[in-house]
C-alpha cells in the first residue's frame, strides 16, 4: 500500500505540473525573492514631444541624484523611445529626473546639435511606497518630455551613456515591428515570464507587437496567449488569416503577475495605439488564461474608459472559473506565483470579471476543448483544464456561439478545423449593437 504522505506529495507535484511549473526548492527560493521585488518596483512612463519633425531616434535617460551631491545626477539607464514617442522604466524607490536628446549620429551620444528636453524644469519624481499606495497604482505616467533646441544640457546631468553596462531596452512596447520566429518568443521565455516574472519584465517588458506596419485600412486582431506562453503559440492561427484584411498584434506579458494588472498593463498599451492611430476597430482572440485577462482588459476599456472600438471577442479553452490546481498551489507551495491567487475558483478576481456583462456591441465566441487525458485529480477535461471551467455558466449565457472541439488544451491552437472555424467567424462577422445566446456545437 502507497504511504499516505507519499501519495499527498505525488498528488502536489502532479497538481504543479498541471500549472506548468516544476518543483524545486531553489525554485520556490528565487520565486520569493521575486514575488518580493515586485512589490517593490514601479513604472516611470512618459512621451517623448517636439514641435519639429523630428530628425532622428530619441534617447531618453533616467536620473538619479547623487548621493550627498544632489546637484549631480547619475544615470541610472537609458532607452531609445518608440516610434509613437512613448518611453518607460521600471524603477525602485527613490528620486529621478528624466532628460531626452536627439541622436542624429546613431551614436547614443549627445553632440550638441540635437533637440533636447526635461521632464519639467528639470523636476524632481518622487517614487515611495506611501505614493504609490495612495494613488492605487503602481506606474507614474505621463511624465512627456518637450525637446527644443537648447544647444546644451544643463550642469549635473552626464550624457554619456555606457552602452555595454546600461539597457537600451524599453520596458514597454506599443507596436514594435518584429517577427514571430524572433527569438524573444522562444518557448521557454514564457516559462521564465511565469516562474520569474520581475526577470521577464527587466528582460523582455511587456507590450503588444506587430509582425508588420500598422494599417489604416485593416482591422487589427489582438491575440493574447495563456500561462507559460508566448506569441509563437498563434504561429499557424495568424498565418492563416486573411492579411489582406486584418493585421495581427500579439501581447507578451509575464504570465505569473495577477492578472488584473496584466488586464490593466493591456489597456494602457491598446489605449496608446489608439491614441496613435485612432483605429475605430479592434478583435481580441485570446487562448487559456489569456482570455480572462482580456475579459478584465476589456472591461476596464469599455467600463472605464469609455470605449467603444472592441467589435469581437473570441475565447480559446479558457478556464473560466480558474482551476482547482491553483488553489491547490496556494494552500501548499512554498512560495507562490501571484496569479495563482486569481485562477483559484471564486477568486475576487475571477468574481470582478463578471460583475458586468459584456456591452453589446461586443460579440463573444467561445471556443472549448475536450480531448482530455488527464484522469488525475481532475474532473472530465482537455489535458490541462476541466470541462466544468471551461464552459462555465457565466460565460455561457453570454456566448454569441459556444463551439467545442475534439483537441487538447494545446492542439486546438493548431488545428486546422479550428483554424477554419475561426476565419469563417472572420469572414461572416458583421458588427452588431445586440448579441443573444445562438446554438452550441460540436466540431469534428
């Protein structure tokens, strides 16, 4: 007979496996560490103005003042602004001063030519835990920064960056062009973004990408993956779209962070694309836990915000009353990764989704899978979510369509009668202000 604790712990080690993750006590150590710093880090985001066509790329840096010498400034990194002027660091607590240059040689140097310009006179940004607490929020934003030709910068602040010491990355992206074999997708950086999240942000960021120019005249398609993931998951999905038509973005995000503040990050990226690019269109496609953070993000654009450009949402097997097996990584790990707290049944956070509905003019289609080999401690599911979340009642009722298909939690993202199902969505859809519940299918 298999001793009783022994069957507890190959229970636990089988539950963490159903969330991606592997168990080691180095592991749950450096996961605490990092849930810890995380707590402790907040964002500085601003936008990079001029009133003159601008020449070349903008380098902006971040300050700090100079222990004992607070009329020197040191410099804590830098990076280059986006192409729509948009700029952000994380930092830690402290006081910072932001400056941005010019840089017409491609050098990162500034050679007296260039516009320049402070963040206010320069001003003084103070970042403390007591701040941050009282605003609710964990980003100081629009901190823009006007460049003029000036000629010079102002006494106490350095330009000269170290390119080999400093970071020329940005922390977030709103539509950097780049491809999906690109190897900041690669597989097992959605492992880190789940089990080492701050190291995900320091590394990677956070943001929406683009694997072309914007468009004016196609419809952008959001696709959003799950826990562990990355863009490369929507691979065969987005090569199969009509591109003559849509244009695919894709979120990367740290997977391991609550998902409410994933839902929030999203809808601050998306709004300043749309303030770039004034789309009045968007579709949001998202797979596994990817689908309750667009849920949350597109409650807080709609709800929050005002707007009223999201005309679809389609869900792929996605555990819409989270899964027992967080809950279970709650009561007995070490450590634990934060959006294990949101994926547990009846979570508050699973509760906030669904204290509205979805506006009408949003259509909703849920896609679900059920080829389920998984027998363990779970009730009849897709080889990692259980039926019973994936088609909970909540998100049921609000279904234009409710589709099921014969794959695994994975295999649906591949699978070619998915795929065809999708783009006749695509094809046949046709922007309404109502929606109802329609008919509930099988596809084989």
């Amino acid at each position: 007979m298999i001793n009783n604790q022994l069957l507890s712990r190959f229970k636990y080690v089988f539950l963490l496996a159903v969330l991606g993750i592997f168990i080691s006590d180095c592991a749950f150590i450096r996961l605490e560490r990092e849930v810890a710093e995380i707590d402790k880090t907040y964002v500085l985001a601003g936008k990079v103005k001029n009133d003159l066509s601008r020449m070349g790329p903008v380098v902006v840096i971040l300050y700090s003042e100079k222990e004992d010498k607070k009329e020197i400034k040191e410099i804590v990194e830098y990076t280059l602004a986006e192409d729509t002027g948009d700029f952000s660091f994380l930092v830690t607590e402290g006081a910072y001063y932001l400056a941005a240059f010019e840089d017409l040689n491609h050098n990162f140097a500034y050679d007296q030519e260039g516009l320049v310009g402070y963040f206010g006179a320069p001003d003084r940004i103070v970042v403390s835990s007591d701040r941050m607490a009282l605003s609710g929020s964990k980003s100081i934003k629009d901190l823009d920064i006007l460049l003029m030709k000036t000629g010079a910068f102002f006494y106490g602040f350095p330009t000269a960056v170290d390119k080999k010491a400093l970071s020329q990355r940005n922390f977030e992206k709103t539509g950097l062009i780049t491809d999906l074999d690109d190897k900041i997708f690669a597989p097992q950086n959605g492992t880190i973004g789940y089990w080492k999240p701050l190291t995900f942000l320091r590394d990677f960021g956070h943001g929406i990408y683009f694997i072309e120019p914007y468009d004016k005249n196609k419809i952008p398609i959001l696709f959003v993956h799950g826990a562990s993931g990355t863009p490369l998951r929507w691979k065969e999905i987005a090569e199969q779209v009509d591109r003559q038509h849509y244009q695919p973005w894709f979120y990367y995000y740290p997977s391991g962070i609550h998902l409410d503040l994933i839902g929030s990050g999203l809808n601050g990226v998306i709004k300043k694309l749309h303030d770039t690019y004034r789309f009045n269109t968007l579709y949001v496609t998202a797979h596994s836990m990817g689908g309750l953070v667009s849920r949350s993000f597109i409650m807080k654009n709609v709800y929050e915000d005002g707007e009223d450009y999201i005309k679809l949402f389609v869900s792929i097997s996605t555990p819409w009353d989270g899964h027992r097996a967080a809950g279970k990584g709650v009561e007995n790990a070490p450590s634990v990764i934060p959006s294990w707290y949101d994926m547990v049944p009846g979570s508050e956070f699973i509760q906030s989704i669904y204290e509205r509905k979805l506006p009408s003019q949003i259509k909703f289609y849920l896609f679900f899978s059920f080829r389920g080999e998984s027998k363990m401690f779970m009730g009849n599911n897709d080889g990692a979510v259980e039926l019973a979340s994936e088609l909970d009642y909540r998100a049921q009722k609000e279904a234009q369509r409710i589709i099921g298909f014969d794959e695994t939690h994975i295999s649906i993202l591949s699978s070619q009668i998915v795929i065809d199902q999708y783009n006749q969505i695509l094809t046949s859809f046709k922007p309404v202000r109502g929606m109802h519940i329609s008919d509930f299918g099988i596809a084989r």
